[in-house]
C-alpha cells in the first residue's frame, strides 16, 4: 500500500487565501504569503515584503534535507527569517515584534545532516512534528492569519 501525503499551494493577499496549482508562484501584491505544501512534509514559506529576512522559509523539513541535496535550496538562516516573518506580521499588527520572532521561530525548519531527521520512537512524535499541514496551520494562526478550508 502506498500512502501519499498532502500537497497544497495557496496565497495570502488582499486579505484573503487564494488555491492555486501544485507550486505555482504567480505575482502577488504585497503584502503576500505563499505556501506550498509538500507531501505532509515540506511547507515552503514565501513572504513579501521580506524586511530583514530573505522572503522564503520552510516549515516541518528544509528541501536540502528532504532531497538530501545541498542544491535543493539554499541553506536555511532560520534567525533571519523568523526576523523577517515578525517585521511582514508588523505590518499588520500591533504587539511585540521581538515575542512574535521568538515565536515564529518555534515553526522554522533548519537544514539537517542526512539522517538526522529519523524518529526512533513515533509514539513520542506530536502529530505537527510528522504532518507539516497541521504545523503550518498552527503557524497561520501565530501569524493571526485564517486557516485554508483544506487546512482547517
């Protein structure tokens, strides 16, 4: 039996989600959030205006360490992106910018050594730690965005 995980692709703009085909990035207003949703196991963030960080982070597992591929993205600065993610949640909110960083930084996925990502023991495994879906959902809400219906 082969069990498949779950891919979805959806934006964030003008306040509202959009459902789009499997990895497609068309041009967004910003400010945007894109997701990409893997196999239950990459979330790729893309976010604009990035501020201080680069634009793109991953949640659940980083593409290097998915593919074991050094070339499957570029290596991960997960400080800088946690950064980044506060200052585009700045833009729409009032708070502790420093708190939200510490926060969104909970959700970041670092690039890991092939095999390091193993689980000895699933029975200790929380449900977000093996389905990214239900990680990127509790991300969107830290972020104080709705959740898409599939997600939801």
């Amino acid at each position: 039996m082969c069990v498949v995980g779950f891919f979805g692709t959806y934006a964030y703009e003008h306040g509202k989600w959009t459902t789009l085909s499997e990895g497609e990035l068309p041009p967004l207003v910003e400010p945007f959030l894109w997701i990409d949703i893997h196999d239950s196991d990459i979330t790729s963030v893309v976010y604009g205006p990035a501020g201080p960080g680069t634009g793109v982070a991953y949640l659940g597992l980083t593409p290097r360490t998915y593919f074991e591929n050094p070339n499957a993205s570029d290596p991960t600065d997960v400080l800088r992106e946690a950064a980044g993610l506060a200052a585009w949640w700045a833009l729409r909110n009032s708070g502790d910018v420093t708190a939200k960083q510490a926060e969104i930084l909970g959700y970041l996925a670092e690039d890991e050594e092939p095999g390091d990502f193993s689980v000895d023991d699933e029975q200790d495994v929380e449900d977000a730690d093996v389905f990214v879906e239900i990680k990127t959902a509790r991300f969107l809400e830290v972020l104080g965005l709705p959740v898409p219906h599939d997600l939801g």
